[in-house]
C-alpha cells in the first residue's frame, strides 16, 4: 500500500497497524469513530476561525464557517436568517 495516498507524516507500518483496527471494528464502531472524528475537525476549524478572527462574535464564527465550508450564498442566507431571529420577538 502506498501511504502517500492518504497521509505524509504516518509510517507504513503504522498506516497498516491503523488500518487493521479500522478492518477489527464494527460498522457501528466506525460510523461512532468517524462521528467523533468529524465533530473534533469542525471544532478545530472553529477554533482557527476564532484565532484569525478574535473580533467576531460566535455568530459570525458560524457564519464564516459556513461561507468556508459551503459557499457564501448559503453563509448570507444563515446571515439573513440570523438576522430575523435577533429582531423577532423571543417569544415566537
């Protein structure tokens, strides 16, 4: 296997050693690990947003988020959406 294809810093034998736990687990174990996996990238990416970003509000991180991930038509609709929650009545 050539573990340039999926990493730069893991050795072979590594990759491989990795690899054969992935192959021991149950789809719901791999459907957990990758969940676990997922929510950890995105909390890294809001923290990185937040570090180039200390000036914005947790609004704006989500917005930016979105933009950075989705595309700026969607990050202006989530804006515009924010927008009419923050001027709704809180009771509605």
């Amino acid at each position: 296997m050539d573990s340039t294809t999926y990493t730069t810093d893991t050795s072979e034998e590594a990759l491989e050693m990795q690899l054969e736990c992935f192959r021991k687990m149950t789809p719901q174990e791999r459907i957990a690990k990758m969940s676990s996996w997922s929510s950890q990238i995105k909390r890294m990416a809001f923290d990185a947003i937040r570090r180039r970003h200390p000036e914005f509000d947790e609004h704006q991180v989500q917005c930016k988020y979105i933009e950075l991930t989705y595309g700026e038509d969607l990050a202006a609709e989530f804006r515009s959406f924010l927008d009419g929650k923050t001027t709704a009545d809180p009771g509605q």
